[in-house]
C-alpha cells in the first residue's frame, strides 16, 4: 500500500493546487474487485494458457509496435511537449520509473489505448485529444498508465488478437482450438470491460478531482467537438440516474446484458457509475487522503 505525499507537480490547466504523488502505489491498491475477479477467472478458463504462449511465440506486439512507429507520431520533449509533460506527471504521481512511449495516431474515432507486454506504449488519438482540456488529457493517458500499472497489457493484446489465434490453434490441433476459442471470447470481454474500471480509478487518482472524470466519460458518450460549449455535465448525471432506473423488470435485465456482454468498455455512464461509488464509499480518500465529493451529490 503506498502513502501519499504532497507532491511539486502541479496539475494542468490550474496553479491553484498540486497533485499527490503516491510513492510505493501498486495495481493491487486500486484494482476494482471485479477486475481481481475476472482475473482469476480467466486463468481458469481451459486452453487460455494455450494462447498466451501463441501470443508469446508469434510476438503479436513487435508488429504493432513497427506499424504505429510507421505510422504515428512519438509524443516526445521537442513533439508535442505538453503532452509530454503530462506523461511524466502520470508517471510520477502513479509511480512508474520508465514512462512509455507515447503515440499521437490521426484518426476520426475516439479512442486510446496500451499495447506491448514487453514494452508497452500508449497510442492516443487525434479526435479525442482535439474534445479535452488539458486535465482531461491528463486523465486519459492515466488510465492508459493505469493498464500498465495493473499488468493488463498481456490480456489486452490476446482480446485484441483472439480471432487470429482461435485460427491459429485450431489448425495446430485440428479444431480443437477453435473451440477453446468459443469458450475463451466471453471470459475475455468481461475481463476486458472491468479491467478498465481499474484503469479509470488510476486515472482519478492522478486528476484527483470527480468532475474531471465525469466531463471525459461524458465526451466519449457524445462529445461533437462542435458542441462542447453546450454539454452540461448535471444533466448527463440525470442520465446515469435514468439508466439505472430502467431494471425493474427481469426483461429489461437481460436486454443489459445483451447490448453489453460483446462489448470491450463498458458504457461510459456505466464507468462514470463505478468511479463515483469508489469516491463515495470512501475508497478514494482511503487510499489518496483527499476528501472530494463525488460526482453525484
């Protein structure tokens, strides 16, 4: 468990507080318990182990890595340094000693993500940094140094590759891996979903303000760059409030499941949901001795 100590970063966007940095911090210590859970769980999946070594022996993330240096731009001290500087601060407040390579891609999608085992980097978008400010920015490359924090990285890349290596084994053991794979796609999407809760909680912890979180996720749903000026976070609140009001009924339930059980992320009002109720239930502020309201009053 680390301690947190006031720390000389002060927080992008405003020089009317400092960031804590948490020396010692480990993944353990802020890992949503789902997450520990689906862990666990799908190590006890039959032929999982199967894949991880395909992956290991193919070494899915040297191709990655060669396509996104082609293709993207290194986030660097003299390439886009503010960038830069928020990847330290992340690094420092989360304590990472080696920060990650760190990719800007052109893309019109909203999206970031880790890829690399052996050495991991970040790779952000183009869209989704033109729709932040600047602790919005800072929060996203958290979570993403969140994944690295908690060791996700491995899983990442075999859900990524799943279809590839189903494919793979089912030739090297006439079909059978295929049907490892049946038995293998689900256990993963739901480690996938909540392994990035556990991200979302690192993110909060280097942000250190709710709101924060609450303005990101609230982007991602439905953040047109030509209407930031017009999205009210209270009233994305109230519809959190209106989701979670919709399972009265066994029916309603399932339809849950439905739209979510072949998903990677959970939805982002179900992530904003999450992180409020590890502020509200005290874990936040047990572990980074910040007292902060939540997100939902």
């Amino acid at each position: 468990m680390s301690t947190p100590t006031s720390p000389p970063t002060s927080p992008p966007g405003s020089e009317r507080r400092n960031l804590k940095t948490f020396p010692g911090l480990q993944g353990n210590d802020f890992m949503h318990p789902w997450d520990i859970k689906a862990t666990a769980a799908l190590k006890n999946v039959p032929g999982f182990d199967k894949v991880i070594a395909k992956v290991m022996e193919y070494s899915f993330e040297r191709i990655y890595y060669l396509q996104n240096t082609a293709d993207n731009v290194q986030v660097t001290p003299k390439m886009f340094p503010k960038l830069h500087k928020y990847l330290k601060w992340g690094c420092k407040i989360l304590d990472i000693a080696e920060p990650p390579e760190f990719y800007v891609s052109l893309d019109p999608a909203y999206n970031a993500f880790t890829y690399g085992h052996t050495k991991p980097f970040i790779v952000i978008t183009s869209s989704l940094l033109d729709i932040l400010d600047e602790q919005e920015k800072l929060f996203v490359i958290a979570h993403e140094l969140g994944h690295i924090k908690c060791e996700h990285v491995l899983y990442t890349l075999v859900a990524e590759n799943l279809a590839v290596l189903i494919e793979m084994l089912g030739k090297v053991t006439l079909g059978v891996g295929s049907l490892l794979g049946a038995g293998l796609a689900l256990p993963l999407l739901d480690w996938y979903r909540k392994a990035e809760l556990s991200a979302d909680r690192a993110a909060l912890l280097a942000v250190q303000d709710p709101q924060v979180a609450l303005r990101v996720f609230m982007k991602l749903a439905g953040g047109a760059e030509s209407l930031l000026a017009d999205m009210d976070p209270a009233e994305f609140l109230r519809q959190i409030r209106t989701y979670e009001d919709r399972d009265v009924s066994n029916l309603d339930r399932a339809y849950k499941l439905l739209i979510t059980i072949f998903r990677t992320h959970p939805f982002p009002i179900m992530r904003a949901k999450h992180l409020d109720l590890w502020v509200a239930e005290g874990g936040f502020a047990k572990l980074s001795g910040i007292d902060t309201a939540p997100m939902r009053p």
